[in-house]
C-alpha cells in the first residue's frame, strides 16, 4: 500500500509540473504504469500535420511514342517544352506558383529492351527543367511497338508521386498506334491512375476519329482526363516581335546571376547545362528559344539544391553550412558575412532582370495578338504544345489554380 501511495504521488508531481510548463500544449502526453511499479511520462510523437507548404505541388509525366514515324512529334517536345512550361509559370494557388516537377518515359523504340516492354524511364521527376530538357534533346526515334497501358503502369510505379493534398499530378500520353497493344490492359492502368489521383491525358497523332476507334479517348475518359488529336508534322508559325531581342538579351545577363554550388564538376555541370540547354534551344527555333527565356525568368524555373539564390530563399543556413570547396570561386575567399551579401545582391538583380522579362513578355504577347488579327485564319491541327498547353490551364482551372495573363 505504501508503494501505491508513493507511486500515485510521483504521478500527481509530474502532472503538476507538466501543466506548469505548457508541456502538454504542445505534445500529447499519456502516462503509462509498467509492471516494475514504476511511471514514465510516453511522449506520442505529432500525426504528420496537413500540407501547408508554400508552394503547391505539381508532377507531369510527359510519355513519348519514339518509333520511326515519330520524329515530328519529338521535335515538338524539344521546340515546345517551354512554351508548355510557361502555363505553369502563369498558374497561381494562394499567391504561390506552383513547384513543377517533371518526368519523361519513351515508349515504343526498337533499341529498348522487348522484355521490358520497349519502355524507358528518360528521367525521373524533377524540378531541374534544364535536365529535362536535355533529356527531351537525347531522344531518338526507331521502329518498335507502342504498349501504351504498358507505359502508363511503369510510369505510375516508378515515379514518386507527391502525396500533398493540394497537388496537380497528370501524365500526358502521345503516340499513333492503337492504344491497346501490348499485355498490360490500358483499361487497368488508366483505372489505376486516377485511384491514386493522376489524370492520364492521351494525344493522337493522327486523325481524331481513328484516335477514337484506336481507344485513345476511352483511355482518357477512364482516367478523368482529356482526348486531344495533333499533327506531329506541323510546324509552328513564328511571328517575330520588336521585343525579341530585348528578351533574349535579357537572359544572358540571367544566367549571371546563378551561383552554382556543389563540387567542381557539379558546378560545371550545372552551368555547362543552362548555357547548352539555351543552345538547344536557339537552334531548335527562334520560338524555344524565346520560350525558354520567358520561362527562366518566372519562378517557376527554381534550382533549389542547386543554385545559392534559390537555395538561400528557403534557407539561408546553407551559406554557412557549405565548406569552402562547394562555393563559386568568387565566394571561397569572402567571410560568411561578405558570401551572404553577395547572394542577396545576385537575388536582387535576378527580381529586376525577371520583372524586365516579364514586362517585355507582356509587350510581345499584345503585338502578336494584334499581328495575328491582320493574317489570314489558319487552318490545321494543333501541335503537341498547343495540345498540351491548352489542357493543362483547364485543369488547372478545375485543380483551384488561378491562371494570370501573359
């Protein structure tokens, strides 16, 4: 009886010094009596708290058909891959553009492996849209068989998926074969997407109604998305602008304000891809080329990990963590007070470069709107970036994005 008295007063004792100092206002707190008569306070850990983060999350798997009659498609992806970001770039949720991860599969080629279904992953989900685009530029078309719900089932399996409530996640799909080749029943996939809340839009290239015969829009409709029909072989029209060259100058002085960090070769890698990616870009057309600048000067083009000024806006220990060895040249010798002056500076004069982008962006926009009211009406189907585009504001839209003008 003694020990029960003893023990029940320890009780009460580390009770009253819990409420004292507001422990349990900020944990859960249980006490739990062992068999060897003794108490302990149990500390429940926290249930993961709702996704509050910053910026919303947005994952698009981008699933190329790479088989000989699609080298038109290709060059739509590497042309247009900008033109297509910049509708995240004008997406807003809670005042945030969105953090854009993006993945590319190739799908349908000879020179991949039959037993793995002629499938590869090109690159994983990441906001390192410079190694997309590299990726988008590596890619070559040869023969092969398009499994398309083959495709869709590896691209649900390998990538990491955000889970945050407020995601826009969406793979798009395009190719010309029928869309039920292959022993993985699309049917099954395209179910399986939209159960983990991924919208699978299909691009037929060819004729819409033999897209539809072919099972393209039934896979689309299965997933909660959208059936569109393009002409791989079209090329855009580029109406040049008063405000190209200002854009473009614009970027080269962008690229000055990056600070890459990381070892040597990292760096070098880092930089040596931005410069190779507007190379690309240039050579591709004059459009890409432009597209790509708009889009590095939004924040939706972010280097988080990779470069000081983005890395330093949602954390500014990193200047202090980083050894000498992982900094910019420049940096290595400023003391830690000098190092974070001197991204703050860069930060700086990146928001003023972006704002003159946007503004020249802005100006472009209403010239060839106008210039476009004085020609002739076009006719034709539209091309993988319009197809693309035009579908991911609508959903975006439905998602609770809002979309800002040009």
């Amino acid at each position: 009886m003694k020990n029960y008295f003893n023990l029940l007063a320890a009780v009460l004792l580390l009770l009253t010094l819990v409420s004292a100092v507001g422990i349990a206002t900020a944990q859960d707190v249980t006490i739990t009596i062992k068999s060897d008569d003794k108490a302990e306070a149990e500390v429940k850990p926290d249930p993961d708290p709702p996704f509050k983060g910053v910026r919303p999350a947005v994952d698009v798997a981008i699933l190329l058909d790479t088989s000989n009659s699609m080298d038109g498609l290709i060059d739509q992806a590497k042309t247009q891959l900008w033109t297509i970001v910049q509708q995240f770039a004008r997406a807003e949720k809670n005042g945030k553009t969105p953090s854009l991860r993006v993945s590319v599969f190739e799908y349908g080629n000879s020179g991949l492996p039959a037993s793995k279904g002629y499938i590869r992953q090109v690159v994983q989900l990441t906001d390192d849209l410079d190694n997309v685009s590299e990726a988008l530029f590596s890619l070559k078309t040869n023969g092969g068989d398009e499994y398309c719900g083959t495709v869709i089932s590896e691209a649900l399996k390998r990538l990491d998926w955000s889970n945050k409530d407020n995601s826009y996640k969406a793979i798009f799909i395009a190719g010309n074969e029928p869309f039920t080749q292959g022993s993985v029943d699309y049917r099954e996939s395209c179910k399986s997407a939209i159960e983990k809340g991924v919208v699978v839009n299909t691009i037929h290239c060819g004729n819409y109604d033999t897209g539809i015969s072919t099972k393209w829009k039934d896979g689309a409709d299965l997933a909660e998305g959208e059936y569109m029909n393009i002409d791989q072989d079209r090329k855009t029209v580029h109406i040049e602008t008063p405000h190209d060259e200002i854009i473009i100058r614009l970027n080269s002085a962008l690229n000055k304000t990056y600070l890459w960090y990381g070892r040597a070769e990292v760096r070098s890698r880092f930089s040596n891809n931005q410069i190779a990616q507007d190379r690309n870009a240039a050579e591709a057309s004059p459009m890409s080329s432009l597209s790509r600048a708009q889009s590095k000067g939004s924040s939706v083009y972010k280097n988080v990990g990779r470069d000081l000024v983005d890395t330093f806006e949602e954390d500014q220990s990193v200047v202090d963590e980083l050894d000498d060895a992982e900094l910019p040249d420049n940096m290595k010798q400023m003391t830690v007070e000098e190092r974070k002056a001197h991204v703050m500076e860069q930060a700086t004069a990146r928001k003023e470069i972006q704002a003159k982008i946007k503004e020249a962006t802005a100006a472009r926009a209403k010239f060839i709107a106008a210039k476009r009211k004085e020609m002739a009406n076009a006719s034709g189907e539209a091309t993988l970036g319009d197809a693309m585009s035009a579908a991911v504001v609508r959903q975006l839209k439905s998602a609770g994005f809002k979309m800002n003008d040009q």
